[in-house]
C-alpha cells in the first residue's frame, strides 16, 4: 500500500521535528536536537569528547537520556562511540568525507526522484514554503540555513512517501562535513542547487531532479577539494 503523506508534518516549520524518520523522545530528545544545535551553531567541533555528565547537567535530564541521545546522534553519524573512550562529535579524514558524499550523491539523487514522481499540487505549498524559507535564511547566519536546509530535505522525503529513505537518509554524515569544511561561498551554492532541484520536482522531472541533486552533491565535493588544498 503507498504510504499517504503527513500533511500536518509537511506544514511544521519549526525545529522541533527536523526529520520524519526516528528519533529519541521525552529527556533524551533535548539533548538529541542540542547537540544538533551546537554542531550547527559552532558551538561544538568535530573531534570534541562529549562528556556525560556535563551533558545532563547543562541539558537538565538523567545519564540515561544522555546515552540514549547518543545512541540515536551515534545512529544519525554525528557521535563517535568507540569502546573504552568517552563519545566524541565524529571527525573525519578527507578520504572519509568523499566516501560520505559517494552516499550522499546516491541517497539525494534517489530523494530528488522519489519526491518528483509522487509530487502533487496538494504539495505544491509546502516545496514553496521550503524553498521561500531557504532564500530568506541565505541572508542570515550558517545556523538559520542549516535549519532551513533540514526543513527543504525532510519536505522533499514526506512527499516522496519513503519509508526506507526516511529512516536511512539522516544518517548520512553530512552534518559534520559542513561543520569540518565551513565555507560562505556554500550557502549561496547550496541555495541555487536546491531551487534548481525544487524546480524539477515541481514539474513531475525524476531525470532533471536527479541530475540536479547529483550536481548538488558535486559541488559540495569542489569546494571541499579547493579548502583541503588551502
């Protein structure tokens, strides 16, 4: 049976539910979307430890609720949990990033033409909301884009109805490849690749959502060369 899209879920803006596929709920949730914010925001690094019991005392919840936060950001790629060491945001090698977005290029190309071949007019207001959000966040700080980003991608994975893509997408690393290679020449990029992707799947296009969402991805991978030759 095809999986009828959350209407309701389509309209929420808000940062509260990033994506439609799992996540922690109740105390481990706060701790799940801070980190989040922080990795996002600066506030922390890739490589940094993540030290337990700083976290429920800044986070205000129990030791069990910080595991279980990690359990699912370890889930997401985000948290490194390696035996006998303290989790730590996760940092990768160069030859890792591109191993990454060899994923990524796969998994985005696959969302773009899920969404353009389900794409109704019931969901036309949402893609333009998605995208009108993204222009307006260009303006601002690395954090509102990121927000704006998360918002464009979990709006192109409900219309695309996926179950399977919207359990596995968010795991993909890409989170700490924009924390690791932070560049304002992306933002603007990363705005023009995703109105050409809307653009397509606004038209019912699977072959053109899917070329832009690989030309997405190829970009990504142009910039991090030029900032790892720096």
């Amino acid at each position: 049976m095809e999986q009828s899209i959350d209407m309701a879920a389509l309209s929420s803006s808000g940062p509260a539910e990033p994506w439609p596929g799992p996540e922690p709920s109740g105390s481990a949730r706060r701790v799940y979307l801070g980190i989040l914010g922080d990795l996002e925001a600066g506030r922390m690094v890739p490589g940094q430890r993540l030290v337990e019991t700083e976290l429920a005392q800044r986070f205000e919840v129990g030791r069990n609720a910080v595991r279980e936060a990690m359990q699912h950001l370890a889930g997401r790629g985000v948290v490194d949990l390696s035996p006998n060491r303290s989790p730590a945001i996760r940092r990768l090698d160069l030859a890792e990033c591109f191993e990454v977005l060899d994923v990524a290029e796969t998994m985005t190309r696959l969302v773009a033409r899920s969404a353009a071949r389900r794409f109704g007019p019931d969901h036309a207001d949402a893609l333009e909301r998605a995208i009108t959000d993204l222009a307006e966040a260009a303006a601002g700080e690395p954090v509102q884009f990121s927000a704006a980003r998360r918002r464009f991608y979990r709006t192109l994975l409900l219309i695309g109805g996926n179950r399977e893509l919207q359990r596995l997408f968010p795991g993909i690393g890409t989170h700490i490849i924009h924390a690791q290679y932070p560049s304002p020449r992306m933002q603007g990029i990363r705005l023009a690749d995703y109105q050409a992707m809307a653009r397509a799947i606004a038209a019912g296009d699977g072959e053109g959502a899917e070329a832009a969402a690989g030309a997405h991805v190829e970009h990504v991978r142009s910039v991090i060369r030029e900032l790892a030759r720096m």
